[in-house]
C-alpha cells in the first residue's frame, strides 16, 4: 500500500512540474530569460568561459523531445515529407562516415564534439518549434516590445556616448575603434561587429514578429536597420538592403518571395559585397587571402576524397583549427597568415568550405537540400502570417549571407536565430 501511495505521489509530482513548464507565463519568463541572455552573451563568456558551453545544453534539451515523439509518432514524424530532418540526417552521416574511413583526427576528442556543432542550429530550431506550443507570441507582444525597446535605446544611447567621447576626447571613444572605410565601426561592448551584427538581427526578427500586435514598432524598426548597418560590415549592409527589399515587397506589394526575388537580390547583394568578393579572390592579395585558400582547398579535398570528404574536425571548421588539423600541412596551406599552427583566426572564416571539406560533393548536396527544406518550411509561414513570415525570412536571409564569411549555421551566434525560427514554425504562435 504504502509503495502504491508512494507512486501516486510521484507521479503526481511529475505532473505538477510538467504543467509548471507546460504554463504559458512560464514560457514567456523562460524566453525572456533567453532573449537577455543572447544579447549578452558575447560579453558575458569573456567573464565566465564556461558560459560558452550553453548552445551544446540547449541543443541537448532536443533529446528528450526526440524521445518523446519518436514514441508517439515513430521515427516518420521525424522525417516528414518535405521536411529538412532527412537531408541533415544524410550530412552528418556522410561527415561521420568520412571520419571513420580517413581517420585524420581523434574520433571522440575532435569528431564527435564537431558532429555536435554541426547539429545544433537544427535542434535548437527543433527546440524552438516544440516551445512554440507553450508561448503564445500575441499573449506577451506588449511586453516583447517593451523588452525590444530598451535593449535598442541602451543600444542607441551608447553609440552616441561612444562617438561624442571619440569625438571630445583621444578618439578612442568608450570601446575599443574598428575603423573601417575612415569610419568607426560599430561594436559597442562586444568583441567584434560580427557579434553585434547577429544581436541587431536578432532583435529585429523578434520586433518584425510582434509588430503584428503592437503600435510604434515601425520606428524601432528603423533604428535597428539603421544600427545594423553602423557595424560597416558589408554582410551586414547586404542584409540591411536585402532585408528592406523583403519587407516592401511582402508588407508594401503583398508579394511572397519567389525564386526570381532572390535572382533579384544578387545585384543588392554585389553592390555591398562585389568589392570584398574582388579583395580576397581576384586582387593582389590572393596569394596571402586565407578565405581564398580554403574555398579552393576545399574543392581539391572533396575531389580527392570522394564522395565522403575528409570527416568531422579536419577542415575550416573550430575544432579543426584548435586541434590542428593534418590537412592544413598536407595541402600545403600551414604557412598562410590566419591558417598556421597556434594561429588559426581565419580557419573558421567561411561555411561552405568546410561543408565541401569535411563531407565532400555528397554532404554539400545534403545541405543544400537541408537549407531548402527550412526555407520551404518558412514559406508555408506565409499563410499564416506574414509577420511571422518576415520575421523568419530575415533571420533566414541573415544566415545565408553570413554564410560567404563566416561559420554561420555552426555559429554560437545562430542559435538565438535558429530558435527564434523554430518557435515561429511551431503553427502554434498565432
């Protein structure tokens, strides 16, 4: 008797607890806890390096969630038709499968925490989509938004009192000056614009989201267009002219994006990038250009190594930097400034290289068709509420652009992206 009321009571306990996070309040304390932690994150890791490990914890969240529907629904509620699952399946399989055969790195020491990294802006969409049943974006807008402002006044605020100390002072202003174009590049108190950029993008989706339900949000809009593009980085200026274009063409013309859109977007695209494109492929520099020597590298080794690709942690990825790869000698690009031993700063420069590196032809495919499948999802979006679209689309547009110049999609950056993604497709939100 006392074994079966012991039973009771924990199961009991059980529910209470589940209900406890099954609570839309709940839900919005939660993502608010998030919202504030990815706006600070970068400057709080130089504080707390162990801070560094919480996209791992959140992508980990995605197991029990796995457990669960694949005991509700079969592994086929997974992989559904016209999904991306299947395709991201197919790419770490290949990545693996290139670690066994080649072995270039330690399997558990290198492969497997990259295999991590590969997964984790997939899970954390994952993550976001089965938060989205429990928070209720129209329920909290207000309070959103009010979040949503102070974060862009601090931001505002600081950028005038960074230039006017630069401009009264020594010139060093409150933070540390990027110049770039014989202009301070903002950055504010993060390490590199790059940081800041993905904050700006960050906050803009989340505004574009609940601007369905609130006044005023056209004006912070502004703001964040106009701060993103302070960063002077060109990725950031092609997201800001991209970005803008989406959102006459959806709000203003009542359009959905079409494939010619995006032909439409190359232009935009090489206005603000055409001239970085010409520096480290075409110029002078060529020689010494780090990204230019990954890309072309990259297609010698899928060649060489086809159709698997060298494996998890061999090439143009963090941990192939940090735990120096073979590959980097053998190809004979170790004496590149940015690529050598102990100074690795640009090996994790660019995505696709290290796609086509470490998984070959076969995982570029993959990947490829895993990026469609999110952008098909986030199409389907538009039917159900073009800021929820829009929302989506920038973060979306943002990845992809970043994707010419730095890790993106295995960014720490994405994960705010792609959990934000992941709640709008959660078809609950509305």
């Amino acid at each position: 008797m006392q074994k079966k009321e012991r039973k009771n009571v924990k199961k009991g306990l059980w529910k209470h607890i589940k209900s406890i996070f099954e609570d839309s309040r709940t839900a919005y304390v939660l993502f608010i806890a998030f919202f504030y932690f990815s706006l600070l994150r970068h400057p709080l890791e130089e504080k707390i390096p162990a801070l560094s490990c919480m996209d791992e914890l959140l992508a980990l969240c995605a197991a029990p969630l796995f457990t669960v529907e694949i005991h509700r629904n079969g592994i086929h509620g997974l992989m559904e038709k016209g999904g991306y699952g299947r395709y991201i399946l197919g790419f770490l399989t290949v990545s693996l499968a290139g670690s066994l055969v080649y072995d270039y790195q330690p399997f558990f020491h290198v492969a497997l925490p990259d295999f991590l990294l590969c997964c984790k802006f997939w899970l954390a969409v994952y993550v976001g989509k089965k938060f989205a049943g429990r928070f209720v974006v129209s329920e909290y807008a207000g309070r959103i938004f009010f979040h949503i402002r102070t974060a862009v006044w601090i931001y505002l605020l600081l950028i005038i009192a960074d230039h006017f100390a630069a401009l009264s002072g020594s010139g060093a202003g409150l933070f540390s000056p990027v110049i770039r174009y014989g202009l301070r590049s903002t950055h504010l108190f993060y390490s590199h614009p790059t940081h800041f950029a993905s904050c700006c993008v960050f906050l803009l989706a989340v505004l574009t989201a609940v601007s369905a339900y609130v006044r005023g949000a056209g004006k912070y809009m502004l703001l964040l267009f106009v701060i993103l593009c302070s960063t002077l980085r060109s990725k950031s200026l092609g997201t800001a002219a991209v970005c803008g274009l989406a959102y006459y063409l959806v709000s203003i013309r009542k359009e959905k994006l079409r494939l010619r859109t995006f032909l439409a977007f190359i232009p935009v695209l090489l206005l603000f990038g055409g001239n970085q494109i010409y520096y480290y492929f075409f110029s002078r520099i060529q020689d010494d250009s780090a990204r230019y020597h990954m890309l072309v590298t990259s297609v010698r080794i899928a060649g060489d190594h086809f159709p698997l690709g060298a494996g998890l942690g061999t090439f143009a990825s963090y941990l192939s930097g940090a735990v120096y790869s073979p590959l980097y000698k053998i190809y004979g690009i170790s004496n590149v400034w940015g690529l050598r031993e102990g100074e690795t700063w640009f090996v994790s420069d660019a995505f696709w290289p290290m796609i086509l590196g470490q998984a070959g032809w076969f995982g570029l495919v993959f990947m490829l068709l895993g990026i469609r499948g999110l952008f098909i999802k986030i199409q389907m979006l538009y039917s159900v509420n073009t800021a929820f679209y829009l929302s989506a689309l920038f973060n979306f547009l943002y990845l992809l652009i970043s994707s010419a110049a730095e890790s993106a999609f295995v960014h720490p950056s994405a994960i705010p992206l792609a959990l934000w993604i992941g709640i709008l497709l959660g078809r609950n939100v509305a």
